[in-house]
C-alpha cells in the first residue's frame, strides 16, 4: 500500500498538533510541582520532539518517489 504525499502532510500536521497539545498539558500539569526551568525544558523537549517527528513525516511525504524511475535497459 502506497501513501500518498497529501496523506503523510496531513499526518505530519496531527503529529505536531498532538505534540503541541502534550507539551502543553505536561506544562500546565508540572506548573505547580516543579520549578520553571524545569518545566520549561521539559516542554521545549516534547515540543522538538513533535516538529522533528511532524518534519521527518513532511519530509518523507514530499520526497523523491524513488518507484517512478524506470528499470534498466539492459541487465548483466
């Protein structure tokens, strides 16, 4: 089965909106237990985390389509 690029850029946007929304509530659930700094840098983590998760999906949907080159001519 073939995904097309539309689908893994759809995909990619959820997987950022779902990272974005985790980080979000680990931020507000950590707000009163834990120092800012800490919170702080647990948040920026899951947030890399979600745009180099979506940025590696967009990537791999906008890449080259390796199955439209043609065979060789000739084989050995």
């Amino acid at each position: 089965m073939e995904f097309s690029g539309t689908f893994l850029a759809v995909v990619a946007v959820l997987v950022l909106l779902v990272g974005a929304a985790v980080a979000y509530i680990a931020f507000r659930v950590l707000r009163k237990s834990v120092r800012l700094a800490i919170r702080l840098v647990l948040a920026g983590a899951l947030l890399i985390g979600a745009l180099v998760g979506g940025g590696t999906l967009w990537y791999y949907a906008l890449g080259s389509d390796a199955a439209g080159k043609s065979p060789p001519a000739r084989r050995r």
